[in-house]
C-alpha cells in the first residue's frame, strides 16, 4: 500500500536520448525499487527503462498524475530538453 510519502510525476529511460516512459507515484521510492526490479510496469521492463532521469514532487496525487498525462502528450523533444535542462548527463537520479 501506498505511504504517499514522495508523490511525484516522472520520466525513466534506457540510456541518452534513449526510450522513455512516463509515470506518476504516491511513493517514488518504492515504485523504484519495483522498476528496477522489473515490476514497475511491462512497458519500462520491456524496454529497459530503469533509470530516474527527471521527477518533480507533489503534494496531491492528483497533480502527479495531470502532470504525468501532459507529459505523454508531449512531443519527444520536449521531454528530451526538460530532462536535459535538470540533468544534462542523463544520470540515474538519487531520490535524497
């Protein structure tokens, strides 16, 4: 269940300029952990996508959750520069 402890939207990818997947969690910590386990979700584990390159916190789940659908609307250069404008090297981010 659930702590809702770190609401957050937020993109993965597989490598630089790589493939990307979008998504939205109460707990950001332990939906990690499910991705790199390749449980987060079959399109992550399909292609690869396990590392945290961009996330934004939230107070409300709903607010994760409109964020992670704009993010999917968006055209790929646009995610791609968002990720680049906080992390530029494509790091798998630390969440503390």
């Amino acid at each position: 269940m659930p702590r809702f402890d770190f609401i957050a939207a937020y993109l993965l990818a597989n490598r630089r300029n790589g493939t990307r997947y979008a998504g939205s969690a109460a707990d950001l910590v332990a939906r990690m952990d499910a991705h790199k386990a390749g449980r987060g979700s079959w399109f992550a584990a399909k292609y690869g996508c396990n590392l945290l390159v961009w996330y934004e916190r939230f107070d409300k789940m709903e607010s994760a959750q409109a964020c992670e659908k704009r993010l999917k609307r968006w055209p790929r250069k646009w995610k791609i520069d968002l990720i680049e404008s906080v992390n530029p090297s494509w790091d798998d981010l630390p969440l503390f």
